[in-house]
C-alpha cells in the first residue's frame, strides 16, 4: 500500500463521446478517437451492452447501453448501427454494413494499436447512416 494522497492517484480520462437517446430510452455512445474507442469498447460498456462498427473502413466504435438489463430490440439495434455507420467514412453511402455483437465479445489483441479489436459472433446489419434526430 502507498501513502501517496487520493489526488496523485493517476486515473485515465473517461473517453470522449458522442451521446445518444433513442427513442425507446435506450442510450448510445461514439467514440470520437481510436484511444477513446479503445476505453469506450473496452472499459466503459458493459458486458450485455451492444457494440458496432462499420465494417471495412474507419469508423466509430459505437456502444448501446442495455438499459434496466432490457435486452433492444430489432428497431434499437438497427438506429444503433445506423449511428455507428454516421461516424463513419461510409458516412455518405447508401446502405452500409455494419458489425454488431454483444460487448462481451469484443478484445483487444495484444499489442494492437488503440482502436483495433477483435470481435466474435458478429451479426451484420445493412443500415443507412442517419442520428437519432432523423428518425
């Protein structure tokens, strides 16, 4: 144990985020940089939590918060990943493929750069880039 004072303690920064609420309660994050998507896919979401990312290009990893332990529904995972493909380069597409699984399938290579993960069972959605606004 250190006698170091509570304030030198060095605690990383909460990530950086674009925040959320869909329309059913639901709450969503962005990450805005690969060292924020590193602590939001990693540290901040939760295990029954959604995470997306557009596949094949840079992007956002993208968060929804299971709220109350509800489990979303189809509607809430599809404006989930219509926002993880909005903070995207697809940005600007048409219909855009965008992986989703649960959080707990989401790691972290070892010695990857910040912003790559590896995820398993994956599930694909085919969505339009659009925020929450939008809908």
């Amino acid at each position: 144990m250190t006698d170091r004072p509570e304030s030198s303690v060095h605690r990383p920064d909460p990530p950086r985020v674009w925040e959320y609420t869909l329309p059913d309660g639901h709450r969503v994050m962005a990450g805005k940089t690969d060292a924020d998507n590193d602590r939001l896919s990693l540290k901040v979401a939760g295990p029954n939590d959604w995470w997306f990312h557009v596949r094949g290009m840079p992007g956002s990893h993208v968060v929804l918060i299971a709220a109350d332990g509800r489990m979303p529904g189809r509607n809430t995972l599809n404006q989930a990943a219509a926002i993880a493909a909005y903070h995207s380069k697809a940005r600007g597409g048409g219909v855009v493929a965008v992986s989703g699984t649960l959080a707990r399938h989401v790691t972290k290579p070892r010695g990857a750069k910040p912003g790559t993960v590896q995820i398993r069972k994956e599930r694909v959605f085919k969505v339009r880039p659009a925020l929450p606004e939008s809908y």
